[in-house]
C-alpha cells in the first residue's frame, strides 16, 4: 500500500478543482516552497518535489483520470505507463514556476515566433537648480532602434514570411534527456527565436530594426534632485522582429550653482559682512532661487559663521507640497591693504577695547596665560 500523501492534498484543493485553481495553487505552492527561497532548508526541496509531481499527474487529462480511480497504484510497476516521473512535463511545469520567481519570460516567450524585447536606454541630462526648482519640458534628440517599416518588423524581405525553425518545432528550446533529469537549452538553429528567416529584409539585414534619430519630450517635475531617474516606458529600442520595446531612463545632475549650495530641501549660501558691519550690525539683501531677493538684518555683535534662517526659501520636495528653508552664513572679512590713519584708527580702538568688547578673545587668553602660570610653578 502507498504511503504517498494525496496529490489533491499535497496541491491545498479539491478533487472538482479545474485546470485554473489547479495551476494557481501549484504555483502558489512552488513560489512558496522553492529551494532557492529556502535556502538551507533540506525539507523544501522534497516538498518542492511533491508539489510539482502531484500537478504533473493533476494537469494531465488522462493522469488524472487514472489516479481519481486507481491512486497511487496507476503509477507503481508500470500500471500508468511509467508514472508521473520528472521528464518533460517536469521541466514544463518547473520553468512555468520559473518564470514567476526570477522574471525570466523574457527568454521562454522567444519561442513565439522570436520577439524579443528591446534593450533599455541611458540619457544623461544635466540640468540648472533654478530648472530643478521651477521644473520643465526638455526636448531630447538621441538615436535609438525603431521597429523597420520595410518589413513591419518581421525582419523578412517584403512578400515573404519568417519559416517556423524545424529543429524546435517554433519553441526556441531543446530538451535532452539524460538519466533522470531533462536538460532544456536554447535552440541552436534559431538562437531561441523559433523561427527562420530565409530572405532576410535588405533595410534591417532581418533584425527587424533600423537606427533613427528621435525626439521626445521629458517632463522634469519640481525638486528632482541629483542623481534622479526619469524613466519613458516604451521608448527604448525596438524589439527584435516586432517585439515589445525597451525603456529610456533620464539620469539627471545638477549643474554646480554660482551662489547657493544644496542639501536635500534645503539651500545653503555664504556671504561675507564687513567688520563694521558685523560689530555694529546692519542688514543686506541677498537673492533667493525664485528669482527675488529678501533681506537679512545682522545683531550687532555678530560672529563669523553664523548662520540666519529664512524659512519656506529652499527647494520644493519632489511630489509634496513641502519646500526646504535657505540658510544665509555670514563670513566676517578681515580688512586688507589698509591706509596709514585706518592702520592708526585701529591701534587706537584697540588700546580702548576691553574684555567686554572682545570676551571670547579675552577669555582664551586668560586661559592660556593661567595655563602657562601651572607650568611654570616651583614644584
């Protein structure tokens, strides 16, 4: 007696599950149980394995009929004609499952008359911060494989049509059988196309393309940063003999700014302020990147480096409502080339000034001082 669980129980359906429910739960089943997402785990691989013996005999009409009246006995000593095995039908079912967990279609669907998706593009675009901030329609000019209007892409001369390979039947795949396994490869006749091209098209030497020069529009939105990917579905290279075009992606970067500098949402400037200016405090303007200008006062008594907020003055963020703030950092410039009464004005206000004037000057000094007293203390 068969110790083999229930092939319905082992696929989670019923017996009256049709050809629909019995596919999904293999799949459902096999994406869930797969070695490679289990990696380590010896008891998916036998798992693994029972699933996709009991859709090989559940999938097939005849198999299944027989296993509804007989059960596991219509496969065992030779009853259902060499059993549910892993032959051809396994390697079926095995790269139906493969397709879904490592999106490979691409290479099972050449078979169908040899379409082949194109190849993706790159188009690198280098943009302004203003035109980040504002946003725009940039018209782009690049060279890319269309779809050959000679032969509509069929890649055979005009009159003529493609021939089904008779190495693979039209599947772009060859199986081997070997001991227990059957090894599938691609088609040597075709190169997995599953079809022949005896008269070649002379516009696209049977490639189905043809190189030509295209311009598109590209939507930049506002607050794209650095580095930011735009991506046009369906404007990459056309697809070998009428298959499904590639994509172009837009890699943008941003051109270095003359005054500002950015991070993230937020913009960032240095403006240098006059000794004067930032002992006696003051105000000046200063551009913003909408084109305008505001005003920023200065305390008196204002340090080198300190930085003053202008809220709502920054970048936009990229798909919200938000924008960054503008940080203004002053840098106090020491005057230079001075004249002989500027030079004796300065010696005069510095025989005035006092720790009050200078504190952290002050402060310092008397630290270094006090330190340079401890050392030079008798022991």
């Amino acid at each position: 007696m068969s110790t083999k669980r229930c092939y319905y129980e082992t696929l989670e359906v019923e017996r009256s599950a049709d050809d629909s429910k019995l596919k999904a739960a293999f799949r459902k089943l096999a994406m869930k149980w797969h070695p490679d997402k289990n990696p380590g785990d010896a008891s998916s691989e036998v798992k693994f394995k029972e699933i996709n013996e009991a859709y090989e005999v559940l999938k097939d009409g005849d198999k299944r009929a027989a296993y509804d009246r007989y059960g596991h006995a219509a496969f065992e000593q030779g009853m259902g004609g060499g059993g549910p095995g892993f032959g051809a039908g396994f390697a079926s079912s095995f790269s139906d499952i493969f397709e879904d967990l490592f999106g490979m279609a691409g290479q099972r669907g050449r078979g169908g008359g040899g379409r082949e998706r194109g190849a993706d593009l790159r188009y690198n675009m280098e943009i302004t911060l203003e035109e980040a901030f504002l946003g725009k329609t940039a018209q782009i000019e690049i060279p890319v494989s269309v779809t050959c209007e000679s032969c509509s892409g069929t890649g055979a001369k005009a009159g003529t049509k493609p021939k089904t390979c008779s190495l693979c039947g039209g599947q772009g795949r060859v199986r081997q059988a070997q001991g227990f396994f059957t090894l599938e490869r691609t088609c040597p006749g075709c190169q997995g196309r599953g079809q022949m091209i005896e008269d070649p098209c002379p516009s696209c030497a049977g490639s189905g393309r043809v190189t030509r020069d295209r311009t598109l529009s590209v939507n930049i939105p506002q607050g794209v940063e650095d580095g930011t990917r735009i991506r046009l579905a369906g404007e990459g290279e056309a697809g070998v003999r009428g298959g499904p075009p590639g994509d172009l992606y837009i890699f943008l970067s941003l051109a270095t700014h003359e005054f500002f500098q950015r991070d993230g949402a937020d913009l960032h400037c240095r403006v240098p302020i006059s000794m004067v200016a930032a002992a006696l405090g003051g105000e000046f303007e200063v551009p913003t990147i909408d084109k305008g200008k505001t005003k920023v006062k200065v305390p008196s008594g204002t340090q080198s480096g300190r930085r003053f907020r202008i809220a709502s003055k920054g970048m936009p963020v990229l798909r919200s409502r938000q924008t960054g703030d503008m940080y203004v950092q002053v840098m106090v410039e020491t005057p230079q080339n001075l004249t002989k009464k500027q030079q004796e004005l300065l010696a005069e206000f510095e025989k005035l000034s006092s720790g009050a004037t200078q504190p952290e000057a002050a402060g310092f000094f008397t630290k270094v001082k006090d330190f340079f007293g401890s050392r030079a203390a008798p022991q």
